[in-house]
C-alpha cells in the first residue's frame, strides 16, 4: 500500500495554462506538505496544512494555491503556469501531534513548461 | 535564518568501504534533525530522525551523530554497498519554527561501486 501518492507522475503542459497536482496519505497523519524541488535538486518548502489549516505560506506566487478537502488530501492548483515553474514537486506527511515527526513523502510530481 | 550545508556535494568509493557524510547547521537551536535517501527520480525516504536531546541513531549501518553546539550531524554508513548509490540529504526543523518546518542541505550524490 503505498503511503504518499501524488498524480500525476509527470505532467507537461504549455505556458499559461492551470493544471492540478493531487496527492493523498493514507497514514492518518495531521500534517500534509507540498515542496518544490528546482533543477539543482534543492528542496524548499511551499506549503503546509495541519489539520486542514494552512500554517505554512512561503513566499511563493500566488498563482500556486493549495487546497485541503479532508486530512488525508493536500492538492496543488497552478495558475498561468510559467517556465520557472518547471521541477519536481512533492508531497509529505507526517504526525506532528504525538508523533515521531518523520517525514513521509510521495514519489514526486515531474512538471516541465513549455 | 537556518542555512543547512552538506559536504561532500558528491562522494564516490569503492563497495565495503566505511564512509562519513556531513551536515552542519547555522543556527543551533533545533528540535530535530533527519537525515533522507533519495533515489533518482523517486521521493524521499527517511532514514533516521534525532531529536535535539539527543546524540545519536542507529539503524542498521547507518548510525547517525549529532553535535548541536558545534552545528553539525555526520551520517556514517558501514560496510557501503552499491545499492547504498542515492543522494543523502539532511534536514533540520530549528526550535521556534512553525509546526514541522524543515530546512534542507541540498545533499550529498554517493556512488558506491562494485
């Protein structure tokens, strides 16, 4: 059973278009992430919903919104997308309640702007 | 602001082979540390997590140091194996920071060769 899964797997799409990034956990955990991960492989933290709420907004455009329907979703709507939007985006979890605090994350989203 | 650096950026060694990845952070004030796998083109995976009262874990040949005073984390891994090839990244999650906040080094690419 896998743990994080996002869909899809790779997604290309022409400049200025909206697409969508889904990711769900199965772990029950409170805690759900979205990062961005750039072509140098460096990860940083766009967003993170505890409990449904947001508690974590970087500084990022605010063509990105994420969305969070239960505990076990966190989706990602792109707006207008760019060229710099082109990297591997994935989505983590993790208990921050009670829990170990580990990280889980899913397999990654490979979007490429054209 | 938490900056987190991994030297070597790139390691590559002999199979059995005992080796030392490093991790140093700016700001000593954390509550955790977490040292992740991550395999090309696939998600993270966690590896260990010491928390800040902590000094190290252990799994397997992996086993995880931390010194907080001097800012830094050395992950050591035992008898290295080809299929230990990934890149090796640290993360730390400072004191005071919002809920499940994490910084990332941006890793250390390891090639392990038969």
């Amino acid at each position: 059973d896998t743990a994080v899964s996002q869909t899809p797997k790779y997604l290309v799409t022409q400049m200025g278009n909206d697409k969508s990034i889904k990711c769900e956990q199965n772990l029950g955990h409170d805690t759900m992430y979205w990062y961005k991960q750039d072509s140098k492989k460096f990860l940083k933290i766009m967003f993170s919903y505890n409990n449904k709420e947001l508690i974590i907004n970087e500084t990022v455009p605010n063509r990105f919104s994420p969305k969070s329907p239960d505990k076990a979703h966190l989706n990602l709507h792109i707006n207008s997308l760019e060229l710099g939007d082109s990297a591997v985006y994935f989505c983590a979890s993790n208990q921050i309640a009670g829990g170990p605090e580990t990280q889980y994350f899913g397999p990654g989203t490979r979007l490429l702007v054209l | 602001k938490q900056e987190v650096t991994q030297i070597p950026a790139a390691l590559s060694v002999p199979e059995g082979e005992n080796l030392v990845l490093n991790c140093s952070f700016t700001d000593s004030a954390i509550y955790n540390l977490q040292w992740f796998r991550q395999d090309p083109g696939k998600g993270l995976t966690s590896l260990l997590l010491i928390q800040s009262s902590q000094r190290e874990q252990t799994s397997g040949r992996l086993n995880a140091s931390l010194d907080k005073s001097s800012g830094r984390s050395t992950l050591y891994i035992a008898a290295s194996q080809p299929g230990d090839s990934a890149t090796y990244l640290c993360a730390v999650r400072p004191r005071g920071s919002t809920l499940g906040r994490l910084y990332f080094g941006r890793g250390t690419q390891l090639t392990v060769w038969p």
